[in-house]
C-alpha cells in the first residue's frame, strides 16, 4: 500500500493532475490506506508478541496518528 501511494502520486504529478477533484481523492484514499495499514501491523505485531490483542499498543497507535496529522 504505501509504495502503490509513492507510483500513483509519482503519476499524478507528472500528469500535472494535482488539482483535479480525483486526483485529491485518489490522494485521499491512499493515505488512509496507509494509515489502515500502520493500525493492523501495531495489532498483528502486539499479537504475535504477547499471543493476545492488546488494545494497549493500537490505542497509542491511533493518538499518535492523531497526533502527527494534526500536526
């Protein structure tokens, strides 16, 4: 998912397409796509650590994502 976000915007810009309404949502789609994947990973890693879901690990997760699109 996020090298499929690094091509697609690489095409996007030299399409010089930045402003178009599906550029944006393409765009849009992609870094939650990213942002999806950094959730499963904390979740399957606590997993495979500890055996159990630990909603621990996934709450930090999600506020520094909060955090860092905030900012």
């Amino acid at each position: 998912a996020i090298s499929s976000t690094a091509v697609i915007t690489k095409g996007i810009l030299e399409r010089n397409a930045r402003g178009e309404r599906s550029s944006q949502i393409v765009t849009g789609i992609l870094i939650v796509e990213d942002l999806a994947v950094v959730v499963i990973l904390t979740l399957i890693t606590g997993i495979s650590t500890t055996g159990e879901l630990r909603l621990e690990g996934l709450l930090l997760t999600i506020i520094n994502i909060g955090l860092f699109v905030l900012l």
